[in-house]
C-alpha cells in the first residue's frame, strides 16, 4: 500500500513536472515570436521560467526517477562482488540517500516557510513573487527520500538490488 501511494504520487509529479516543461517550451516560443515579430518580448519570461518551470521540471520527477532506479551510478567494481555483498552496498547507499534526502528536505521545508512568510520576491521591473517555487524543493526531496524506502523494501523482498527500468516492480 505505501508503495503503491508513493508510485502514484511520483508518476502524479512527473505529470506536472511534464506539464511545467510544455508551459516552458510554449512560454519561451511566444516569447521569442513576440519579440521578433512585434518587437513586443513579455515581460517576466526569464524570471518565470528561471523560478518556476525550471525548478519544477528539475526536483518534482526526482522521485519517480529513483524508483525506476534511472538515476546515474556507477557499478564497475560492484557488479564483480557477489550478490549479498552487491545487497549490502545497494542498501547502505539508500540509507545514505534517505538521510541526506532527509537533511534536504527538512532543509528546503525551513526555506520555503520562511519564504512564504515573507512573501518573498526577486527584483523585478514589477513585483514578482517567488515563494510558490520554493516549495518545489521539498516535495522533490521527500519525494526521492520515500522512493528510496520503497526500492530498499523492493530489493529486500526480491533478494536483489533494483534494477533500471523494472517499473513494474513499483506498483507492488
């Protein structure tokens, strides 16, 4: 069950993070045409697209590219280990990840309160608020630090660290 909410709850992320990337690419494409065309840029595109689509697109899939263990690694000397040493190391960097994802997301929680208390902004030729971007941050890492929970569950329960690309393995 937890994994199953956690699974859903990424693929739900990478939706948006999906969604922030189409509004990004349309945004800039106006932006750029409006421009040349009618010598008419909008106002606030590299701003919008610096605090929110950007940030967005990068931390939201963070946890749906962990439970497809798609992240980048290097395995050269692991893979020749035998396989219950293989486990141990897999499930000692997930409790590495999960607390420094931890730190991180505890962190960022701080950061985005704080912000939106103050309301923040950045300067701006007019008032542009910035606090609804940080908490992309948070959710990002918490997102991953469960992701990790669910792939140290699934490895234990298979025998075996998770491999790239045995999404199916996540609805489980």
């Amino acid at each position: 069950m937890f994994a199953k909410c956690v699974t859903t709850a990424s693929r739900a992320f990478m939706v948006m993070a999906g969604v922030f990337l189409v509004l990004m690419m349309g945004h800039v494409t106006i932006d750029v045409v409006a421009k040349y065309l009618f010598n008419a840029p909008i106002t606030g595109t590299v701003e919008t697209v610096t605090y929110y689509y950007m940030v967005s697109v990068v931390f939201l899939p963070l946890a749906l590219v962990e439970l497809r263990s798609e992240h980048i690694y290097v395995d050269l000397f692991i893979r020749r280990l035998p396989a219950r040493i293989q486990m141990r190391i897999y499930v000692f960097a997930c409790l590495c990840g999960i607390l420094y994802f931890s730190g991180m997301a505890y962190q960022t929680f701080l950061d985005a309160v704080h912000s939106t208390v103050q309301q923040e902004t950045v300067m701006s030729n007019y008032i542009f608020y910035v606090w609804p971007s940080r908490w992309a941050l948070p959710i990002g890492m918490g997102g991953i630090v469960f992701a990790l929970a669910v792939n140290i569950g699934r490895a234990l329960k298979a025998g075996r660290p998770i491999e790239a690309g045995k999404e199916e393995d996540t609805a489980q």
